[in-house]
C-alpha cells in the first residue's frame, strides 16, 4: 500500500552517501584542443564555408577539470552566478548532470511548436550603460546578423516539415545574459503531427549544428576529436499529453569520478575571426567558470 511505498523511499534516501566535504578545484584546467588547434579549425570551417558546403558550422571545445568534495556547491554557485530560464540537477548514480541553459530546444503546447534560435553573443562589461550600447553594436553587426538569420531560417525550414503557418514572431531581439549578450529570435508554428516526431526532426538545434544541419554535423564529426557526450543535448519534460519543454543542454557540466565536464562552441561564417571565435567559446564559459571559482566559497 501506500505506507510501505513511502518506507521503501525512505530506505533508499536513508542509503544514501551523501559528501558534505568543501568543494576544492584539484590541479590545472585540461582541454581536448589547444587555443592554436581551434584556431585552426575555425580556419578550416571558414574554407567549407567560402566553397558552399555550410553556410554555417558550429565547432566546440571540451575543458575537463578535477575536482574533490562535494559537486552540488557547483550547482549553487551556478544557479546564483548565471540564473537562467532552465536549471536543472540530475544525479544518476554514476555520473551528474547539472546546468543554467538559456536556450529551449523546442517548446510544444495546446498545438503550438515555438523554436527560439539563440545566436550572435558579445561579452558584458558588467556595466549596464556600456552593454546597451554593446547591445545595439551586437544587432547592427554584419557577421553577427548573418550568422542569427541563418539559423533562423533553418528553424523555420525545421517547423515547416510538421507545422502549418510557420511565422517568425520575434526577430533579432536583443537580450542581457549575467555575462553575454545575445540575439533571439521566436518561430512558432502549428503543428500537424505526432509531437516527439517534431522533437526528433528538429534535433539537434541548428544552434548547435551550423546549417545545412546534415552536412554540418559530417563536419563536425570530422573536425571534433571526440564525441560531444551530454554537450548540445536536451533536458526537459515531454508530458503524456503531448506537451514538451526542452532545453539544450549547453552552459552545463557533467560531473564523473571527480572531474567536471564542461563545453562550449561557436558558429563559423565566412566573415569569422579565429580569434574571435576562440572569444566566444571563452565568453560562453565564462559563469561556469567562475561557478568553479565560488564553489570553493559555498
């Protein structure tokens, strides 16, 4: 009955080990790339792009850090530091997965499909004068520009296979992250079929991908040394009703056999920087990073 499913719960939290010892970051930050082999690769990506066969590629570089104590103070401090429209803590047993996504995969309701496409990012200075200012910049920025319409596109070209009157509702809006600033966009369409049949074909985000998503994503499996894991996946809810609420799975770590896993990528267009690019994975990480630092403080 329903008195001995709560004992058994009760057993099992009971079982439990939790660690209450102080988070403490344990030797020097590893990547599985160099800031030259980025660079490198952003050049690369930049030569697929001026022979057409991506318009635009989304690249990305994993940082491992080891850690001893207790993870959860990681969360914390993240969820303080970078408070965002999902935050989310898993614990499997084996592994955690924790993150502050500010991006929705796909949202669906009452018949409603909405994608909101996140791209174009410019650092905060921490001063709100200046990051309007940087704000306004950030719209008015060509590459920047280029790269968000065409992820838009490849939204709307992603709705359009199970949705009717696929529109886009907001364009290019500027929004204020705790340290970046990013266009967003919101296209929505009606959808006219099986719900996670929407969620698979719209999977992975264009976001995450670079567009066309199929070529983009062979690329990406040539040029990454190895398999993104949790990075760019989905987190979210899918009711029985067909409601769902996913978000990316970006701005978040994974936490194994103390070491936390974190990761983050940049879209390459033809007018592309190396260094740049190689910013903008910094500027992306930055609240994690210092999530790790403030940890230690918790």
């Amino acid at each position: 009955g329903e008195e001995s499913c709560i004992k058994e719960i009760e057993t099992v939290v009971e079982a439990q080990f939790f660690n209450t010892q102080k988070f403490q970051i344990q030797g020097e930050e590893r990547s599985n790339c160099s800031n030259e082999d980025f660079k490198e690769y952003v050049k690369k990506a930049k030569e697929h792009c001026k022979r057409g066969d991506v318009f635009q590629l989304v690249l990305s570089r994993q940082f491992q850090q080891k850690f001893k104590g207790d993870d959860f103070n990681v969360y914390r401090a993240l969820r303080s530091i970078n408070p965002s429209p999902y935050l989310f803590y898993f614990d499997y047993g084996s592994f955690k997965l924790m993150g502050s996504s500010p991006e929705a995969q796909i949202k669906i309701n009452e018949g409603k499909a909405v994608i909101n496409p996140i791209a174009g990012t410019f650092r905060r200075t921490g001063n709100m004068v200046e990051d309007i200012k940087l704000g306004k910049k950030l719209s008015e920025d060509k590459k920047e520009t280029a790269e968000h319409v065409m992820l838009v596109d490849l939204a709307r070209n992603d709705l359009s296979k199970h949705a009717d009157n696929v529109e886009v509702e907001v364009f290019k809006e500027v929004q204020y992250f705790s340290h970046v600033i990013h266009l967003v966009s919101t296209v929505q369409g009606k959808i006219k079929g099986n719900p996670i049949k929407i969620v698979g074909d719209t999977f992975p985000a264009g976001t995450l991908s670079g567009a066309p998503k199929y070529k983009a994503m062979k690329l990406i499996d040539t040029y990454e040394n190895q398999s993104r894991g949790f990075y760019g996946g989905a987190v979210g809810i899918i009711g029985l009703d067909g409601a769902v609420n996913l978000a990316i799975a970006i701005r978040s770590f994974v936490s194994k056999k103390n070491v936390l896993y974190y990761q983050a990528g940049a879209g390459i267009v033809i007018h592309s920087s190396e260094e740049g690019e190689l910013q903008e994975v910094n500027n992306k990480l930055a609240a994690l990073k210092k999530a790790l630092i403030l940890a230690e403080k918790v």
